[in-house]
C-alpha cells in the first residue's frame, strides 16, 4: 500500500513538473525549462541530470533502492526526464543532438518491461513509444536493439520485434538461433494473440523456417 501511494505521488508530481515544463516550452524560454528538469530529477529522485546522464543503469538501479517495484519506477522517472532534455537541447540548439540521451532514456525505461503499462497512469507505453520515435533515425546498438525485442513482444506488438530480428539477423546472421527461440515461443501463442498482435500463424511459421535455414547454414559454417 505504501508503495503503492507512494509512486502515486511521485507521478503526480512528476506530471505537474513536466505540464511546468511544457509552459517553458512553448514560451521557448528554454534554460528555464532545462533548470526545471533539473530540479524534478532532485526533488523526485535524489540526483541532478548530469548523475543520471552519467551513471551506467546498473549502478543507478543501486542508488535508487533496492525494492523492485519502486527503482522500475524511479528508472522510468529517469528516462523520461532524459527525454525531456534531450528535446529541450534540440529545441535549444537545432544543432544539437539529443540522442545520446534518448538512447539512456530507452535504456532507463526497459530495463524492466514487466509491468510497465500500468507505470504512470498507463503513461509508460505511450512514453517509451515517444522515445523510440526520437530516435527512428538513428542505428540502435545491439543491446537496445534486445531490449525492444522484448519491449515490443510484451507490449504485443510482435510484428514489430520481428522487424528487429530480421534487421539483426541481416547483419549478423549468427543471431539467427535467437530468433529460432522467439518464433518457437510466439508459435504456443493462440490465434487470436498473434492476430492481435500483427502477425499471423503462418506469417511465424513462414519467418522460423526462414530462421531454421539461416541457422543451419551457420552451424556448418
């Protein structure tokens, strides 16, 4: 219960910083905006930007705490104040680039997908999704790519992950086992879930015979 009423808080607290945000934002008075991201990461979760910029995720999942359901959350507070400044930096300067940022944000909020639709008032999704958009541009390393992998099978969007495994597969055909095991898995799915999540039995079926071959030519490799 407290945890509960206690990630309550901290989410409304989060959204009234970032509707106070948004006003700077509009009014382009953006080192304001940047100051009052600044201050949310303090006030919420103990560290300034430059802390959370610069701490890996592991080492900043020690910081924040040891209870699973509250570092998720405080993680996710993370990433979406990385987001945030990257934005305002790009708005700031159309020079900059905010990716590097965007790219630890994505980090901070997968870390744990488990649960993370019910994050911030149903929020956690639509937010994650915003990230990803960001970086639509840019090549993913491999590790973030793994991490959407299982983002977008949570989030049931399985023609999505299969996006990402054939891109990963292209450039690194050994790869090909891995996404074996997730078409075998998909396949104890029912009809109605692959169906629900754009992508047909025997579209998964087709995709695992494709993988099979790859792998088999690996392994005689």
């Amino acid at each position: 219960m407290f945890e509960s009423d206690y990630i309550l808080r901290m989410f409304s607290m989060l959204g009234r910083a970032l509707a106070r945000v948004m006003f700077f934002r509009e009014t382009k008075n953006y080192d304001a905006a940047l100051l009052e991201v600044d201050n949310t990461g303090l006030s919420l979760l103990g560290l300034n930007m430059d802390t959370i910029e610069r701490l890996p995720v592991a080492d900043l999942k020690n910081v924040l705490g040891s209870d699973p359901s509250l570092v998720q959350s405080r993680l996710y507070t993370a990433g979406v104040l990385l987001k945030q400044k990257g934005e305002l930096l790009e708005l700031k300067d159309e020079g900059a680039d905010g990716a590097g940022l965007y790219l630890k944000a994505l980090r901070l909020m997968t870390d744990e997908v488990k649960g993370l639709e019910e994050i911030d008032g149903q929020k956690g999704i639509a937010n994650v999704d915003a990230v990803i958009e960001n970086l639509k541009d840019y090549e993913l390393p491999t590790d973030v790519k793994l991490r959407l992998i299982d983002y977008f099978d949570y989030s049931g969007r399985f023609d999505k992950a299969e996006d990402i495994i054939f891109e990963m597969v292209e450039d690194s055909p050994s790869f090909a086992g891995d996404g074996v095991s997730y078409y075998e898995r998909l396949l104890k799915k029912s009809d109605s879930e692959l169906e629900t999540g754009h992508l047909p039995r025997a579209e998964v079926e087709e995709a695992l015979r494709e993988l099979q071959q790859i792998k088999q030519w690996q392994d005689k490799a």
